[in-house]
C-alpha cells in the first residue's frame, strides 16, 4: 500500500508538531498525541563485532521500557516540586529528520525517523547531543493520529566492563 503525498506530509507535520511541544514543555499536550495501549521503549546498545552484528541492541533491558500509564506518572511528576533534576526545566531542541514511511495492512503505518537532540541546563556552555534512529507506529483514534509504539535505537554504544575487556584483549 503506498502513501499518497498528503498522507506523508500529514504524518511528517504530526511528527514535527510532537517535537515542538516537548521543546516547548507541553508534556501534557504531548502525552495526549499516546494511544492508550502504547508502548515507548529504548534498548541499550552494545558494541560487537561484525559477527555479533544481531546481537547489538538488548531487546531483554534498556534504558526504559514503559507504557502510557508509566509515560503519564514521569509527565505528572515534572509538575512537582520533586522534579529537582529539571528545576529549571532543561532547554531542548528537536531535530527529526528522513521520515520515511511503510503502510501496514491493518490502517496502522509505520515510521522511521532520525532524530537528533540537543539538550543545555542552567548557565553552563556544555550541552548534551544525542543522535538516534526512532521506530514509530501511528494510528488515528477519532480522526487524529496517536502514536502506538516507538523504540529509539541510540547511535551511541553502552559497554559493559567484561566487554570492553574483550575488545580491548583483541
């Protein structure tokens, strides 16, 4: 099934308009855009040799592994006063970037995004940039897309002690 131009830009303005209300801190407005049977995981990522090339993102644990009800207790919190870690709030940017899109049989479709985030707290020049791959499957509920799933793949590896040893005695 191929998707029409004004399908795809419907899509793509929907991804840009989730992007702008995270940068924006409209974590409410942003959680209502979830189906309430979604799914919003990130593996870790472990750097192995091109033999173990399947074996490189966990999918047993990551980083998070959570579901609206979880998505909806982190975005409540945020609103407290012990939310220490974002008082002031961080100052985000967004990029997301090579939409591509796959219609699935089932009126569901699914994304595939890069997304690059830029992330400075407080007063200090340092900053955080993050670079992913995201994996998004969207609906629409009501006349509106919401999102099913997403994983993010990280490009940037985690290594365990005994695995860096390994690679390290090559």
């Amino acid at each position: 099934m191929s998707v029409t131009d004004s399908l795809f830009r419907e899509i793509e303005a929907f991804i840009y308009h989730e992007a702008e209300l995270l940068d924006n801190h409209q974590h409410n407005e942003w959680l209502d855009l979830w189906d309430e049977q979604a799914s919003y995981r990130m593996p870790v990522r472990v750097t192995h040799t091109k033999r173990q090339k399947d074996q490189e993102f966990q999918e047993k644990f990551g980083h998070f592994d959570e579901t609206k009800e979880m998505l909806g207790m982190r975005v409540k919190r945020l609103s407290t006063s012990t939310a220490w870690a974002e008082e002031p709030q961080s100052r985000t940017r967004h990029f997301v970037s090579n939409l591509r899109i796959n219609a699935l049989d089932n009126g569901q479709y699914e994304l595939k995004t890069n997304l690059m985030l830029y992330r400075n707290r407080l007063d200090d020049a340092g900053h955080d940039l993050l670079s992913a791959e995201r994996h998004d499957v969207i609906h629409q509920v009501g006349g509106e897309w919401r999102l099913l799933k997403r994983t993010i793949y990280m490009d940037q590896a985690t290594r365990s002690e005994e695995h860096t040893s390994e690679l390290q005695s090559r």
